[in-house]
C-alpha cells in the first residue's frame, strides 16, 4: 500500500491496520510528517513495526523515534538492497523462490 502524504498514509492505515506488517515512513511527509504519521499509527496499532526514512536525521530525533517504538531509521538516498536487507530482518527471510524482488 502507498500513500501520497502522511494524512492518507493514516487513513489507509487505520483501513488496513490488521493487515500491515511493517509501515516504512519517510519524515518529510507532505501534510503531516512521518513523526507524526508514526505517533498516530501507534495510537491505533500499539505494536506497529516500522522503518523511518530521512536524508537527514538529527541524532537526537532519531533517538526519540527509536524510543518512541521505530525499529530501525535508514538514511537517504538508501540502496535498494541495504532496505531490503532490513525488511527481512525484521519479517523475516522470503522463500527461496522469492529471492528476486519485483517493484510494483
């Protein structure tokens, strides 16, 4: 699921809450930032697993967000590979057949 700015990001997520395993945010969220997007998400899905995105992360933001619940931040412009590799350590491993990302 993809949403154009952090307001849509929360509809679809308060539609799909059950439904999603990890949410990747980027801070710079056009409407409503990624903290906020990230707070809000919590409140209705305490347990929610997500990844951070920015091309900058103050070291003190980054600290709060880790606190706060995000699993781990990836810094921009990231390699396809290196969040790929932190998708799966956190989901988990795809199946052998599956080794072969597909974009969609």
């Amino acid at each position: 699921l993809a949403a154009r700015d952090g307001i849509e990001a929360v509809e679809i997520f308060e539609a799909n809450a059950d439904g999603i395993g990890l949410v990747i945010c980027d801070l710079g969220l056009p409407r409503l930032g990624g903290r906020d997007v990230f707070m809000r998400m919590k409140e209705q899905k305490p347990g929610v697993r997500a990844i951070v995105a920015s091309g900058y992360l103050e070291p003190n933001l980054r600290s709060e967000m880790l606190k706060a619940g995000v699993i781990d931040t990836i810094q921009k412009p990231y390699d396809f590979h290196d969040m790929l590799d932190k998708i799966r350590s956190i989901i988990g491993e795809a199946p052998a057949e599956d080794h072969q990302p597909q974009l969609f």
